[in-house]
C-alpha cells in the first residue's frame, strides 16, 4: 500500500493563490487516479466552495472535542476528490488546540487513519504562523509555497524559513505565480529575483482572467476550462509535485 503522503499550501502572504493552488492540485491529482482529500483550514471556505461543496457541519468540533474526522468529510462532483470542509468556526482554532505539539500529534494521528481510504491530502492554509499551524506544518511532507512577484512575498517567504527552521531544504517547493509577462517589472523580476530562490521549483503560473472564470463556475480551472493556459500551467505543477512527493 501506497503511504500516504501530506501536502501543505501554505504562504504567510496574502492573496498570491493557495486556495486556487490546492483545489487545481487536488483535482489534477484524482485525474490522475491520486485518491485525494483536501484538508481546508482557512475559516473562509474558499476551497470547500470551490470544489462545489456547502457544509453545516463545524470542524472546530474536529480540534475542540475530537469528533471523528469522517463525519466533517464530503464527496465533491469529481470522482476520487473529497474535501475536509472548513466554516467560520474554525475562527476558534487557536484558541482550540493548546499549541505546537499538540497541533501536530492531533494532524499526524488523522493523517495516519486517513491512510486507509486516501493517497494524497493536501491542506489549504490560512495565512498566518500560529503555534497551531506550525504544528500541522511538521505533519505534512512538503509545503508548497506561492510566491508572486514582489519583494513582500519574498520576504514573507524569507521570514517563514527563518521561523521554521526545522524544515529541511527539501521540503520547501516554493514557485512562482501570477505573473504577468506583459509587464516589464515581472520579467525583469523573474530574470533577476526568481533565480535567487532555493528549492524554486521550473513551474511559473501566469496571470490570467481565467481565475474570475474559475470563480464564476464554482470549480477548478483544469475541471470547468481544461484547455486555457491557466490551467496548463497548474497541470505542470502538478507533474513537479508529483515527482516530489513520489505519487
């Protein structure tokens, strides 16, 4: 049996694409016969809605009183693609769970019994560096991380390396997206900026209208619009990914 493998979306900048990352992952990967969950942590319920899923259910329940994790879980319309859906409650996360270890020991132990029914889970993460977070962060094998090109999400990038120093260089897959070559400053970003990154993965996601498009239709840009660039783009990130996660 395959073990499962964990991977966390994660960028303490805002805004540079993690929802839309793990939702067109995610569904590259149940194409591809990855039997995959996304694990959504983001109190907004960005990934949860986009993949088509509404949820009355309180996963802070999950954290808080140590429901069982099934019950929080739903099929999505794309077959082998199921999501751990997220809502306001988890607001209350932090205050939830007690800190670091406890995070992690709580994230490993359902990643483990997860085994039985998934290949892949990938978490969407909410934009912040919490004792919490960081414990979910230790469960997970990679963390792929969005960087846009500006010098914020550089050093956002920067200073979440510098915090998490137990992470080891291979564990970071960082990429670049939303830019926009039509823009003088993102190509000369990209010959000069990009190239410094470690670990960089060859992957650059273009800025593209097709996003809205992928919000207007309530579904991943590789299920609604397969053809664009957009999605082309993601389709080779998730060849990369792939390779590193050993799927």
């Amino acid at each position: 049996m395959t073990r499962l493998r964990a991977l966390a979306v994660f960028q303490l900048k805002g805004g540079v694409g993690k929802t839309t990352t793990a939702v067109n992952l995610a569904a590259m990967a149940a194409r591809s016969s990855v039997r995959t969950l996304v694990w959504d942590l983001d109190p907004q319920g960005a990934a949860t809605w986009l993949l088509g899923v509404e949820s009355d259910r309180k996963q802070d329940k999950v954290w808080s009183e140590g429901k069982p994790i099934g019950r929080f879980i739903h099929k999505t319309p794309y077959d082998k693609l199921d999501v751990l859906a997220a809502d306001i409650s988890l607001r209350k996360f932090h205050q939830s769970v007690a800190d670091k270890k406890t995070a992690r020991d709580s994230a490993a132990s359902a990643i483990d019994r997860l085994g039985e029914d998934y290949e892949l889970v990938i978490f969407d993460c909410p934009p912040i560096l919490s004792p919490q977070i960081e414990g979910i962060l230790q469960a997970c094998d990679r963390i792929l991380v969005p960087i846009e090109p500006s010098v914020l999400s550089i050093r956002a990038y920067e200073q979440s390396k510098e915090h998490l120093d137990w992470v080891k260089k291979k564990q970071w897959l960082p990429f670049v997206t939303q830019i926009d070559r039509r823009k003088a400053a993102h190509v000369q970003w990209a010959k000069e900026q990009a190239p410094k990154l470690d670990e960089l993965l060859p992957i650059y996601i273009g800025h593209s209208a097709s996003a809205e498009r992928m919000l207007e239709m309530q579904a991943p840009i590789v299920e609604c619009l397969p053809h664009v660039p957009f999605a082309k783009n993601y389709s080779a990130l998730w060849e990369a990914v792939k390779d590193h996660l050993k799927l």
